[in-house]
C-alpha cells in the first residue's frame, strides 16, 4: 500500500481538525428567557454524516450561565420538535432508519419526562413521509396545546398492471371504486420539486388531536396546490401558510424565492381564503402576540433571488387591509442609527420574531458583507441596527421570547457562538448589549490570527447604471518578504452573496497558506435591488470582469504571489471560473469547478431551473410558441464553453451525479473539450446533489480541491 505523501497528509489533518468543530444549527429559549436549549451540529467522518446534539443552558436574570448540560444529547434522527405554547408538551418527528431502503416516521408527544403518545405515521399510512425540508416543512401547536398541524407528502392511489394474477381471497376484496387499485398508471411521471426536493410531489396538511391520537388531513385546498409552512391561527380554528401552485409545471423550488405563490387562511371545516395578491411570491408567514400577521414577498418573476418586502395584515380575517412595513430598496436607506440598510433578503423569520406587546418585528438578513439583525416598529416601520458588534462578523437572530433575543454570531476567524440580549425600550434599540452564552470553539491558531478585510470595488470609468460591488480578503499572516497564493472564488447563485461568517472551506485554505477573495460581483443579493437586477442578461460579462477586477486589486493592494493564482467556484461559481480561466489563460493558473454550468443552452432542457437560463441571458422564460433560436444562441454566447479552447490551467471538476439543478453532464462536456485540447483534467463524480454537501462527498472534493491546487501550484502546504 503506498504511503500517503507528506503534502496530501497535511490537507487531510487540516480537514480532521476542522472537521470537529462544531456549528449553531438552531436555539430556542423558553417563555422566561432563563432557559436556552441549543442543536449543534458536528461533522461524523467515521459515520459519514453530521451528528446533531441538544444542549441546555440555565441563565440567571443577567444571562450568566449558572448550569448547562454535563453531556450533549444525540438529537439526529429528530426531523421536526416543537414546544407547546404553555411548554406542557413537546411534539418531536423522528425518522428510524431499517437497512438502506426501509425506513419509518414516528409523531411523539412528550409531557416533560413522560412519554405521553407516539404515533407510528408509516404504518398509519394516512399520508406519505413528513416534511423537514426548509421550503414546506413546519410543525406547530395549536393555542389550546390541543393539536399540531405539519405538512406531509399526499397519500398515493394505488396501482396495478393492467394483467396481474390475484388469489381468490384478494380478488374478493373491496372493490369499490375508491379503494381498487387503478390499472396501467404505477409508471405516470410525477414531477417533484426539484434539486434537494426529489420524491415530493403533492404535499397536504395533517393536523393531529393530542388527546384522541387522531390523525386528519385537512380538505379544503384546489388539487394544484402545495402548502407548505403551516401554522396555527391564533384562535386555533384554521392555519395559515403558503402554497404553490403545480400547474404548468413544478420548476425547482429550492433557492428559488421567485416562484409564483400565496398566503393562505384555511378553517378546520375546509372554508378557504387567499389573503396575497396575484402575481407574487411569498413565504415565511408569522402571527404576532396581537394577532397581526407578517410575511415577505416579491414579485414572481426574474431572478431566483432578489430584494423583499416586508407585509403586514392587520386583521388576516379580512385580506384587503394588507400594508407594506418594509418596502423594496433599490439602493440603500438609512436606519434610524444611522447604518446603511439594503433591503431584506432573508428566506425567512425566526420563528419567533415579535416583540411582546406585537409592536416591533426582529429579523436579520444579509447586507453586503455581512448577516445584520433589525428591529422594524410595525407602527412606523422605523429600522433600528442590533447586530452585534463586538467584532465584525454576522449575527442572526434565532429567537424572541419576552423581549429576549437570542442569535448566533460567527466570523471567517471564529466558529459560531451564542449570544443573548435584551430587547431595550422602544426607541432605544441602538443601545443594545450582546452577552456570550457559549465560548466560541477553539480554531487552528493561523485561523485565528487571520486578516479579513472588506473590499470596497468600482469600475472608476464605466457608464454601467451600477459600477460597485464588494469583497472579502481573508488571508494568514505572514512574513513581509513572503508571498501567498491566492484564490479567488466567486460565489454560486448568481443571486447569493458572501458574508463575514465562519466556513470550513475558506478555514481549511487558510490552514494550508493560501490567501483567498470572496467575490460578491453585481448581481449579488445584500446590495440594493438595482445591483440584484444589474446582471440578467450580462452574464458572462461583467460578472466576469469584476472577477477579474477584483483579482487585480488584491494584487496591487496584498503580498500574493501572482504565478500561483487559483480558480474556485461551484454552480455560477464553478461558471464563472470557468470562463476566467478561458478569457484570462495566462492569468490563472489552475482551477477547481463544482457542478459547474458550461453550457447555458444545453442546461435549459435538462435542468431543475429552466427559467434561469433564459433570464440570466436576457429573456423572458417561457415554454409557449415555438423554440426561440435567437434565446438558444444567446445563451450560448454568454457561456464558458465559447472559450473552452483557449483554457491553459489544469482543471478539476467536482459533479453530483444525483445533481438537478446542473446535471453532471455540463461538467462532463467540458472537460472532453479540454483533454481534447491537452489541458490536464481530472473529473470527480459524487453520488450527491448540486450542493456535494454530505459529509463524504464533501471531505473528498475539499481535501481533492487543496491537493489539486498544491500540486500544480508545486507549493508546499503549512498548516
């Protein structure tokens, strides 16, 4: 067996030590605020997926720590929990896996230490699997703590082949027409929800009563809607949430905040409401402690991700006194301290996020280089800054409970934390006092002691209707006569961003000596809603160009060496460091593409997100009226694969087969394309998603990526 080499054993080490350090999945105060019960989440190399642990945290009335758990519990086959209003209950949706394929969904109700119901949902076969996912998913108590409401997969009719044998006694069973099973349709497509919400088709509502272990699925809903994000109203009658319609097709959710969709108001006997207007898209809806309800929304149209508003409905009863508490920013505005404020782009709320009178909304969304947190009075819709800022990084806000809040807070040098607060009164909001709840977990000391710097980026003479855009420096120190590599990486979307908070990936780079820039190029979220609309239909462009732009500031502004210049990026990442290593060849001198696109034209048939592809090159989407060859060659132009001929630098290419949103097969054409033309290629295939983000896959690409840029750098690693 050949000994591992010196170089490939460093990157591996780097990744075992970060690999354990562990992240904020989720925190929960109780109703006195003097309680905090965290999910952390930790890399399980030897189980070859995360491990999700619960810990409890008892505060005094300045929030010190005065008890916690000795020991973490293991929570991981929790999908769903939730703690009853008057917290005498907590509902939890385990999933028990039996072997690869067989698995089984159980409802618990506990009273404190008691078991007091569980439910076997398989074996009911009321409904198909519950949903966890971040798009539909939810569960939630009923006022009254007499019944939880979630969201499940829609029961399946059966099916037969049309000749199949049968016994006696099963050919005398009900036939009714209902319950037969229905012949030649087992092999009918049913289009699912795309990248990361394969097998969900239809999803339906299910309340469960406590007391009676009764389980309903709630009627009322046309058949081309898919609710999802469900709660209970406040008089505990009907629910409210949000559905999508199906029809004509399912594109791809995920990611995807643009998709045409509604608020809805569902009684218990079946009466429906909508409570948005047409021609949105909405999500996240939350009740305040006075019964008001709030949600975000945007057009459903253009980009998959862009500014929001903020929606108020005071009296969702009657759905024409909805009002606007936070409008679309183009630029930027002014809070009331005085700190520049972007627009909301957050996918959600917490799910608390009120005040306790109802009076202020707290909620936390990226802006530019970092995740900010607000306070908004939903009187005057006033924005008051209460980030954090002890240090630069990014703080977002996990809870509310009486007028306590609880976030997390990270930075690329240091790995999540708690931290609590009070809520001050109103109009002092800019005076508030962040404490530590957990200490942050120890990092490799050249992580610690690591520069980042925001970059503040324009194209001084161009006539663009946008001409700046941001990007973060984050490097090791070193000696003043010593140059780093450097890495410049752009980040996947286009409508993403990067923010100042704590990563495994930019840590493990910065472990084996590179510097690295993160590209928030135009078009990137966090900046205002002319930036997000400044990119359709200049892709491959100007995203390239400032690219391009920012790798020549760091050149001129920090000691990197500019022979050992990286490529890496992954979805529009992984395509735009594909076309800088084709318009630049002499510039870059190796990369590494995740999934990446190549190929715009192509990737419209075959895609999750047909959509993106004719907006991106300039199109209105549409699959009406004959094929539209001026699109098909517009997408083609804007595309890396134009320049593929030109690619001097040793690529890897990381692809998931199991990938919907940019099928493997981009990945695979282009790099036939460049061993045609002797450029040295290696392609890796995971048996993943577009994200590549479980925990095989994931430690394989990275330690494969750093390997691959050590070794064709011809730089030896330090860590």
């Amino acid at each position: 067996m050949l000994k591992m080499s010196s170089q490939l054993e460093n990157i591996v080490n780097a990744y075992k030590t970060l690999s354990k350090i562990p992240s904020v999945a989720g925190a929960k105060l109780n109703n006195k605020a003097n309680k905090i019960t965290a999910n952390w989440s930790v890399r399980n190399l030897d189980k070859g997926k995360n491990t999700k642990y619960s810990c409890n945290y008892l505060l005094n009335d300045e929030f010190s720590v005065i008890a916690e758990s000795e020991f973490g519990t293991d929570v991981s086959n929790e999908l769903l929990s939730a703690v009853s209003p008057k917290e005498t209950f907590k509902a939890i949706v385990r999933e028990e896996k039996n072997g690869k394929d067989s698995k089984k969904q159980y409802l618990e109700v506990w009273s404190k230490s008691t078991l007091a119901h569980s439910l076997d949902l398989t074996a009911l076969d009321v409904h198909g699997d519950v949903y966890a996912d971040s798009e539909f998913g939810s569960l939630d108590w009923s006022q009254d703590e007499s019944a939880i409401v979630y969201v499940a997969e829609k029961k399946l009719a059966k099916s037969e082949p049309y000749i199949k044998r049968k016994g006696e006694d099963k050919s005398k069973g009900d036939q009714s027409a209902e319950n037969a099973p229905k012949k030649g349709e087992e092999f009918i497509y049913r289009q699912d929800w795309g990248e990361q919400l394969v097998g969900k088709h239809s999803s339906v509502i299910v309340m469960c009563k406590i007391e009676t272990e009764t389980i309903t699925v709630l009627e009322g809903l046309p058949e081309d809607w898919c609710p999802g994000q469900v709660r209970f109203t406040p008089d505990g009658l009907g629910v409210v949430g949000v559905a999508w319609p199906t029809e004509p097709r399912r594109l791809g959710l995920i990611f995807c905040t643009n998709r045409p969709s509604f608020i809805f108001a569902l009684t218990l006997d079946g009466n429906l409401k909508k409570l948005s207007k047409e021609g949105v898209s909405v999500r996240s809806p939350r009740f305040s402690p006075n019964g008001e309800l709030v949600w975000l929304q945007r057009l459903a149209d253009g980009p998959h991700h862009a500014c929001h508003q903020i929606i108020r409905m005071q009296d969702y009863a009657n759905s024409d006194n909805s009002s606007t508490l936070i409008d679309i920013v183009e630029t930027e505005k002014e809070t009331t301290n005085n700190e520049k404020f972007h627009g909301v782009y957050c996918l959600g709320f917490p799910g608390k996020c009120f005040s306790a009178d109802g009076k202020r909304l707290v909620f936390s969304t990226p802006q530019q280089n970092e995740v900010r947190s607000y306070v908004v009075d939903v009187e005057s819709g006033s924005i008051v800054d209460i980030s954090n800022k002890q240090a630069k990084g990014s703080t977002s806000v996990l809870d509310v409970r009486s007028d306590v809040i609880l976030a997390a807070y990270s930075n690329m040098t240091s790995p999540s934390q708690l931290y609590i607060a009070r809520l001050p009164a109103q109009g002092s909001e800019a005076g508030i006092k962040w404490i530590p709840i957990t200490k942050p977990p120890a990092v490799p000391e050249s992580v610690a002691n690591s520069s980042v710097q925001y970059l503040e980026l324009e194209h001084a003479d161009s006539t663009d209707s946008v001409k700046s855009f941001s990007a973060l420096y984050f490097a090791p120190k070193v000696d003043e006569d010593k140059k780093l590599p450097l890495i410049v990486w752009p980040h996947g979307g286009p409508h993403s961003n990067f923010v100042n908070a704590y990563s495994l990936e930019a840590a493990l780079f910065n472990m084996l000596g590179f510097a690295s820039v993160q590209i928030n190029y135009r078009g990137s979220t966090g900046a205002g809603q002319a930036c997000v609309q400044f990119l359709p239909r200049r892709v491959g462009d100007t995203d390239v160009k400032d690219c391009k732009l920012a790798t020549d500031e760091i050149l001129k502004r920090y000691p990197v060496d500019a022979t050992k210049m990286c490529l890496f990026g992954g979805s529009h990442g992984g395509f735009l460091v594909t076309h800088l290593s084709g318009q630049y060849p002499d510039l870059y001198r190796v990369v590494v593409s995740r999934n990446p696109v190549t190929d715009v034209a192509s990737m419209f048939n075959s895609t999750d997100i047909a959509d993106w592809c004719a907006v991106e090159a300039g199109y209105e989407f549409t699959e009406q009226g004959p094929v539209s060859e001026e699109q098909l060659i517009a997408m083609r132009r804007c595309s890396p694969l134009i320049h593929v001929h030109k690619v001097k630098a040793p690529t890897a290419l990381m692809l998931g087969s199991g990938d919907k949103r940019v099928p493997h097969y981009q990945g695979l054409e282009y790099a036939r394309r460049l061993r045609a033309n002797g450029v040295p290629t290696r392609i890796y295939m995971y048996d993943d998603n577009h994200s590549l983000s479980s925990t095989p896959a994931e430690m394989d690409n990275l330690i494969n990526s750093a390997h691959w840029f050590l070794q064709h750098l011809e730089c030896r690693a330090q860590t």
